[in-house]
C-alpha cells in the first residue's frame, strides 16, 4: 500500500517537471496541530522564493481539482538548502555528486563518514569517503544523513 508522501509524488512529480523544476521529495508532517504538506523543488540555477510562490500557486489548483487528499492541510514548496537531510534513496539519487555525512546503524566510532555520493541504485548506495575507497553501503545501514555545504 503507497503512502499519500507516495501518491502525491507521483501525482505531482511530472506536472512539477513540466514546469522546469525537479520535485525532488514529498513530505506529511504535523506542525502545530496542522497537517503540513511539505513539496522539495530543486532547479540547477537554484530556487527562489518566486519559484516557490509559482510551484505552490499551481500545485495548489492541482491538488484541489484531484481531490487527492482528504481535510484540511497546508501547502509548502521549499528548495533542497545547503544541509538537507536525506532519507528516501531517490534524495541520493538526485544529490549524486555532492558532499553528505553518514551516520551508519550499530558503526560506533567508525560508523560516521563525510564524502561523496557517487551514485544509488537498488538501495545501494555508492559513496567515496574523504581518504579512503569508494564503498557500497545499503540504505538500510545509515541511521542519519544529510548534504554538506560545500565551500568553494
């Protein structure tokens, strides 16, 4: 059985992409007693504030005419930001090629690992940790992980 996270990802994901954005992630979360539907967009110049006002005008004529979800809710569009968590492998997938932080499940003093996302296919992800060779890590492994803001 999908989640609605799941549905309205695919509800939503080529209508976003029609648009010249990437929905990278759908998110439920309950904030202040409110349901809160929160829409991930990323574009390769960035994301502005006028981006996210333009996607969350159109998704919300979307999601009304769709009738996808049930009650009340809020709608909110935000951009990746420099340090965002990851958690669902198509995160990793879209992030390939910048710095993240691991925190992998039951590693110890070992089991914390700064690097690159090489790729993730099958719930496998790729990495190159900072010193060392690339090593292959199932997603189901990493307790935490999000982007690190890379200086220029």
């Amino acid at each position: 059985m999908r989640t609605i996270e799941e549905g309205l990802y695919e509800l939503t994901s080529e209508f976003v992409s029609g648009m010249g954005f990437k929905l990278v992630d759908v998110r439920e979360v309950t904030e202040y007693g409110r349901r809160v539907f929160k829409f991930c967009i990323d574009h390769v110049r960035g994301i502005s504030v006028a981006d996210c006002r333009l996607v969350s005008r159109e998704l919300a004529y979307l999601l009304d005419a769709e009738g996808e979800i049930d009650g009340a809710y809020l709608l909110e569009v935000t951009s990746p930001g420099l340090d965002r968590d990851l958690v669902k492998e198509r995160e990793y997938e879209h992030f390939a090629g910048r710095r993240a932080r691991l925190v992998l499940r039951g590693g110890g003093a070992d089991g914390v690992m700064a690097g690159k996302i090489v790729s993730v296919e099958r719930a496998i992800l790729t990495f190159k940790p900072d010193g060392t060779e690339q090593v292959e890590i199932p997603l189901s492994r990493i307790a935490r992980a999000h982007l690190e803001i890379e200086m220029p």
